[in-house]
C-alpha cells in the first residue's frame, strides 16, 4: 500500500515544483497517471503525462490565522463624507483596524452596495492575500463566486487566485462540487492540466481521481498509463464481489463494461494466487513509468496466499492482504482486460499479430495513397493493417524519385540497412553482382532468405516502367500455398516442413559502411511452422539455394519433387501485376513470394528503387496508432 494522504486542519500544504522545460500541455487523449512515493518526511508527488514525468514535492508548515472583526467599518465606508480612499488606503484600513469584523454575507453586501471602485482582479487578490478577514469556507466562497457582482475573473486569473491566496484548500469532494455547480466556464482540458501541475491543493489518492473522473462532466482521460495497454473502450469495469477459495480469487462483475454498461452483471471470473502477486501493481513491485516488475519471483514466496479481499470505492477496485502481510490493490478495468477466458485472449492476441486473409488468384490488392499514408494517421493505419493481413499493398501517386520510399518507412520506424545499402536502384547494368540487375527472369523467391533475420517488409518503387512487353511482377501467398499442399499433399508438405536448406550469398559491396566482402549463408527448410501452433510463420525460395544439401541420399529425389510441387503451385495461385510509374508494391518478405518475367533492356529502361523495413517496427507502429486513434483490429 502506499502512504495515505494527510489530513490537515490549520496545516497549509506549501509547494515546490520541479518540471523540464519542455513541459507540454496534454491534451485529451493523453493518460495522467499520478503516484505517491514517501520520502523522509514528505510525501513526492509525480505527475506523468505522455511519457514525461514532472516531480511536485509537498512540505509540510503550519500557518495561523487572526481574526479580528467590525461592524462599524463598513458603517463608516458608506456614511463617511470624507473622499473615497484608494484600494490601498482600504486594505491597509482593514489591516489594522481593532473593529470587529464583518460577516460574509456583511462582506459581500458591502461589495455589492459599496460606492467605491470596484477593486481589479489583481487588487482582489492582494486584498484576500494580505487581509486579516477570516477565511471563508469553500461554499462561502463558491455562493459569493455565484452572487457577486464583481466580473468573472478569467481560468488563468482564478489559477493565480488559487495559487497564491491563504484560504484553505478544499477537499477533492469540494472541488468536485466546485468545478460541477459553478458558473464559472468550464476549463478546458490544458487549463485543467496546467491547474493540476502548479496548483497547491492536496494531490487525491488513485482512488479518489478514479472516483472524480467516474463522476465528473469533464471528458476522461484513461486511468494510469499502465491500464491503458488495450484498445478496450468501454466504461470502466465493477466489481460486484469477490471471494477467496481454491486456489484463486473469485471476481463477480458489475455490469458489463462489453455492452456500454447497458445489460446486467454475473459474470464470473477466476484470478490464480501466483499470478496475483506476481503482477502486484503497488509502487514497492512496480514500476508504471518503465512497465516492468520490480520485484523478482524470489522476491516473494510461492506460499504467499490472500488472507482478505476487499472490494474499494463502489467496485472500481479489488483489495488483496496477502499472508504475508503485503497489500495489493487492482484496478477493476485492468483486471477485466485481463481475464482468463477466450474473449479477453483473444483481444491481446489481436494486439500481437492480426488474422491473416489467405488469398489466391482471383485477390485484388488494395490500393492506397502515397500523400495519405505520410500526411494522416487513419490511412496509415488502413496501410499498416492491409499489408499485414493480406501481405501485399499497392501505394499509389509516389513521388518519381528515390528514396521516394523513406518518407513512409520513417513514419513507421527507420529502414533496415543490407549489404546492398539502406536502399538500392534495381536497374539493368553490365557485370551485375545479382540477377536482379539484369533483366532476366526471375523465378517465384523472397529477397535475402541467407538472413537468419530476414528483412520483413520490402517496397520496391517503379520509378520507371519498360515501356514494352515485359518486367511485369509475379505474386503469390506463400501461407496460401503451404495451406494448399497440408491439406492436398500432405506427404511432399511434410518433406517442406522438415528438409533444412542451405541458402547463402557471396561476394563484394561497394556500399559505404559496408565490409568489402560478405558471406551470408542459412540453414532452413522451405516452409518454417511455429514450434508450438504449428502455424506456419516463414517461407523461402530463392535461386540463391546452396548446392550443399544436407540429407541422406535417398530423401533427395523426394525433396526436389515435393519442391517442384511448390513452384509449380506457386504459379498456379499467382497474381500478375505490371507497376505504373509512380507506384510502389509494399510486400511481406516473409510471406509473399515475387517473381519477374524477362523484358528487352536494351530497347528501353526499367528503373526500380528498393528498401527494406522491419516488420517489428511496422507492428509497433500499428499498436501505437491503435491505442491512439482508439481503434480495436482483429
């Protein structure tokens, strides 16, 4: 558990703020997450928005205040023949004045009724600064916000006022009250922001913003950075009850947080001990700022079993008092993303990999627009989502130029640098060190499957089309095939699966950075499945197979049938596209196989530009956008 807020009644909480000077203000899509660490005898208070985190260190002294009070003053101010004094002549009169002082409502009257000057905003100020009127309280202070007659003072002057002014600090509760029933504007989301960074009102617990943001009108920021890992997007989950037994904690849900809050609860879920403690959420196990588990599992005792759990703050969180003595408290909506079943798994299975669409010869790529891609998050989002599902996408209106391509790989991570370069033209020449620079065909492949980590995504630029009959691109679903030959030739499939090839290259680079002479070679088989799903997870062909091959002599004939199988279905399922000028096929090098049909070079040019991007840096991406735009994929 973390240390518990303060009550104060003549104490005044004094501020110090410590901030970067880059310090932004958030907007609404930004999480806030505040935590409270002790240290010595203050309580550190760190506010985090969007990654930064600024550091507020509250101190604690004691202030007293003097009450003197009149009735006669205010008679004399308003019966008085001498001339009007000036707002300081009045404050120092209220200063040192022995009359006994007047009530609030005495007060406000005077304000409202007074001939004199109404005071500035800032004479305002200086006056409940420097007075020794008695402090009124927060709802004597709201009904004479409401009634006075004095102009509304502007968010930033009402932040100065609440700054530096000695009233007491209201409660989280008042302040709520405050900011629902007041006239004043509604502040905008930075102007709350900015009030909650330089403000001296005491910082509420995680309960109590959980409960201020539950019940405010002002829009909902996502609670805490680390229960914002989903794309989930209903409201907050409850707890109706909870009960120890078996191994596991038991939690009954509230209404359904799936359905907008709109049909009944029941449901039931389970939560395993070990997993409990093993994923405390209190600031002594982890650390939200990085993600990570501080503790270790020796850290804490296989044995460790909960004693009491307690449902807190109307449902939206799970108390856990273990045996051994520690305190754990769980967010109701982080643990609903986290339930044991398959709708939940489900939904951060989405989150790793989308559903493949397996396609054929009769797919049609989808199209997408170069300017769109690099200028709107949506569509690069729709151009992240169809490469990964489909393997294959067609931008369109590219830039004729190269490089043309840097401006969409940087917008998803940086380019992924080779023997050949960070990028290379693919254009006839004499002496070329690659097939590919000829204008020869080219036979169904994946680029660079030497590579133990291969390249995940390649974007080959037309930017110059060969005008005659030729130089069109070969394409077909690798997944699709291998699907094709498990279920039709299960035998050659299993010779696919499970025959290593050697794949290499060798030679020299003129590339900058580069060592003058490489040498790649792997070890693999045509089809590579995932050793736990069986899914398939990797293709390879390439003519760049190794001579060298690494089985008993009479597994030989049946390979090379069961290999020729594969091309001959490769083509069989292949589509046939010939790139405009201008256009760009962005391909999963992992899954797509391409080939070239042969074209004249010497009565015309083909001029190509390539260049390679993770697919660990494309999923990110397409995370982060999901989780901005508020967008859930399967």
């Amino acid at each position: 558990m973390g240390p518990r807020l303060l009550s104060l009644s003549t104490s005044m909480l004094s501020l110090s703020t410590l901030t970067s000077p880059n310090v932004k203000s958030a907007s609404c899509r930004l999480p806030v997450r505040v935590v409270v660490r002790r240290e010595g005898r203050r309580e550190r208070n760190t506010l985090t928005v969007d990654g930064q985190q600024h550091r507020t260190y509250y101190h604690l002294s004691t202030t007293t205040t003097t009450v003197n009070s009149t009735q006669q003053q205010h008679l004399l101010l308003q019966k008085s023949s001498l001339p009007t004094p000036s707002i300081q002549q009045q404050h120092l009169l209220l200063q040192n004045s022995s009359l006994p002082t007047p009530s609030i409502q005495q007060q406000h009257l005077l304000l409202q009724k007074s001939s004199l000057p109404t005071p500035s905003i800032q004479q305002q100020h200086l006056l409940l600064q420097k007075s020794s009127l008695p402090t009124p309280s927060t709802q004597q202070q709201h009904l004479l916000l409401q009634k006075s007659s004095l102009p509304t003072p502007s968010i930033q002057q009402q932040h100065l006022l609440l700054q530096k002014s000695s009233l007491p600090t209201p409660s989280t509760q008042q302040q709520h009250l405050l900011l629902q029933k007041s006239s004043l504007p509604t502040p905008s989301t930075q102007q709350q922001h900015l009030l909650l960074q330089k403000s001296t009102l005491h910082t509420p617990s995680i309960q109590q913003q959980h409960l201020l943001l539950q019940k405010s009108t002002l829009p909902t920021p996502s609670i805490g950075r680390h229960f914002c890992t989903s794309t989930y997007s209903g409201n907050a989950a409850v707890i109706e009850s909870a009960s120890i037994g078996n191994g596991e904690v038991c939690v009954v849900w509230g209404k359904s947080p799936s359905s907008g809050g709109s049909s009944g609860g029941g449901e039931e879920c389970v939560y395993p001990y070990p997993w409990l403690r093993d994923n405390c959420q209190c600031i002594q196990c982890y650390d939200a700022d990085s993600y990570t588990r501080i503790i270790t599992l020796e850290d804490w005792h296989h044995h460790d079993t909960p004693q009491q759990v307690k449902v807190c703050n109307d449902g939206v969180c799970l108390e856990v008092v273990w045996s051994s003595g520690h305190i754990s408290t769980y967010s109701a909506t982080w643990l609903y993303l986290r339930r044991f079943n398959s709708q939940a798994r489900s939904v951060k299975k989405s989150m790793l990999a989308l559903k493949k669409e397996l396609w054929g010869r009769d797919f049609e790529i989808s199209r997408h627009s170069f300017d769109s891609i690099v200028s709107d998050d949506e569509a690069l989002l729709g151009f992240l989502t169809s490469l990964e599902k489909f393997g294959v996408v067609l931008v369109t209106e590219a830039p004729r130029k190269p490089k043309a391509a840097f401006h969409i790989v940087n917008k998803a991570g940086f380019p992924k640098r080779t023997h050949y370069g960070l990028h290379y033209p693919i254009r006839r020449k004499l002496g070329a060190e690659s097939l590919a620079f000829t204008d020869l065909k080219l036979g169904m492949h994946n680029d660079l499957p030497y590579y133990n980590y291969v390249c995940g995504i390649i974007f080959l630029h037309c930017i110059t089309q060969f005008e005659g009959r030729g130089g069109e691109n070969d394409l077909a679903d690798g997944y699709h095939v291998a699907r094709y030959l498990h279920q039709h030739h299960p035998h050659q499939y299993h010779l696919l699966t499970h025959t290593p090839v050697y794949f290499w290259n060798k030679g020299v680079t003129t590339v900058e950075g580069e060592e003058h002479q490489f040498y790649k070679l792997f070890n693999t088989p045509i089809i590579v499945e995932d050793g736990i799903t069986g899914a398939v997870v990797r293709v390879n062909n390439s003519q760049l197979r190794d001579s060298h091959l690494d089985v008993s002599p009479d597994l030989v004939t049946p390979w090379y049938s069961a290999l020729r199988l594969f091309n001959t279905t490769l083509q069989q399922h292949a589509i046939r596209v010939k790139l405009n000028s201008g256009e760009m096929l962005v391909m999963d090098n992992t899954r797509l196989l391409h080939g070239r049909t042969a074209y004249d070079g010497a009565i015309g040019e083909r001029y190509m530009d390539q260049v390679y991007l993770d697919w660990d840096q494309a999923l990110s991406k397409r995370r982060v956008l999901q989780e901005k735009l508020g967008i859930h994929l399967q």
